[in-house]
C-alpha cells in the first residue's frame, strides 16, 4: 500500500476530468454493468502513469465521442477493487497501468502496459479516441 498523500495527485489527475473512483468490489460491479460505454483506468504510481497513461487518457476526452461512464482503480492501493477490475480484462493479463473500454459490460477495448510504456500521450489519446469513434 501507498501512503495516501503520496497517491492523492496521482488520483486527481484523472479526478479533475471526471472520472470517478472504484474502491470496493461492488463499486467495480455496478460500474462494469451499466449500460452505455465504460472506460477503466487502472491507475499507477509508475512513471509511465504519469507520463503515458494519466495525459492520455485526459486527452482522449476532447472528442466529439467519449464513454459514457469514465471510472478508475488505483494499484496497489484499492487491491481488491484493482484485482476485480482485472477479472472482467482477462484474457489480458493483469498490468498497470492499463485502460480497458467495455460496452454494455463486455470488453471492447484494451491498452496494456506495454501499449502505453515508452508511447506519447498523444498517440495514447488517439488510441482511445478511435476506440470511442467505434464504439460510443
């Protein structure tokens, strides 16, 4: 686990845009169920998080179509919530950090880690954008 003031900023980037965080199992339920478009970032303390992941899920938003319901799960803090989130990705295998879009409660979308580690935020954002261009 990480001290919370450590997480606190890395939380509200993603926060101050809108998404909303899953701390418990059931949080991560209701939210994969809902009808309509999900998108789930699973967040990390890694510099690629901070660099790759954060930027470009932030700047995937500015887009005439985006999910309609944008949650995130932080590793290694919300473990059950971050494991839970991870069952609904699989056949990917657990990585963080990761962003998964799902459909109607069915995966439609996934960025692993080594989509994002190393690649600019703004091919993040494209990456995500013409998956929302298809499938919200």
């Amino acid at each position: 686990m990480y001290p919370p003031e450590l997480v606190k900023p890395m939380r509200e980037d993603l926060t101050v845009v809108g998404f909303e965080e899953l701390h418990t199992v059931e949080a991560v339920d209701t939210a994969i169920a809902k009808e309509g478009t999900t998108l789930v970032v699973v967040n990390s303390v890694c510099g690629c998080a901070a660099a790759n992941a954060r930027p470009g899920a932030r700047m995937s938003l500015d887009n005439d179509k985006k999910p309609d319901n944008l949650v995130t799960v932080f590793a290694g803090v919300d473990r059950e919530a971050t494991d839970k989130a991870r069952s609904y990705m699989i056949p990917f295998p657990p990585s963080s950090p990761s962003m998964a879009l799902f459909k109607d409660g069915q995966l439609v979308h996934m960025l692993e880690r080594h989509h994002i580690e190393g690649r600019p935020a703004e091919m993040i954002a494209e990456n995500l954008k013409d998956a929302y261009n298809e499938n919200c």
